[in-house]
C-alpha cells in the first residue's frame, strides 16, 4: 500500500515538474477568461483529490 502512495506522489511530482506557470497561464489566457477560471477550478479540485488519496 505504502509503495502506490509513494508512485502516485512521484506522478504529482512530475506534473508539477513538466507543466511550467508561464506555459500554463499563457494556455489559460489564450483560451478566454471563463474556460481559464473552470480550468483553475479543476486543477485545485484534481489537487486536493491526490492530496486526500496520498494521506488517506
């Protein structure tokens, strides 16, 4: 059990590795401003949830 927790933080890790801010936001502010805010929302929501999966 302990070794899927720790592969699924090494997944988070590379996520938050390979996706820079400034490509990020500028996707973000190509797209518009209400796809950027509902894009937002579901990265925070998709946080959270690996968050509680690793600690749970």
């Amino acid at each position: 059990m302990k070794r899927l927790k720790f592969s699924q933080l090494m997944i988070f890790l590379l996520l938050l590795v390979t996706v820079t801010g400034c490509d990020l936001a500028a996707g973000i502010f190509e797209a518009g401003v209400w796809v950027g805010i509902i894009v937002v929302i579901l990265v925070i929501a998709l946080i959270i949830w690996v968050i509680k999966k690793i600690f749970d």
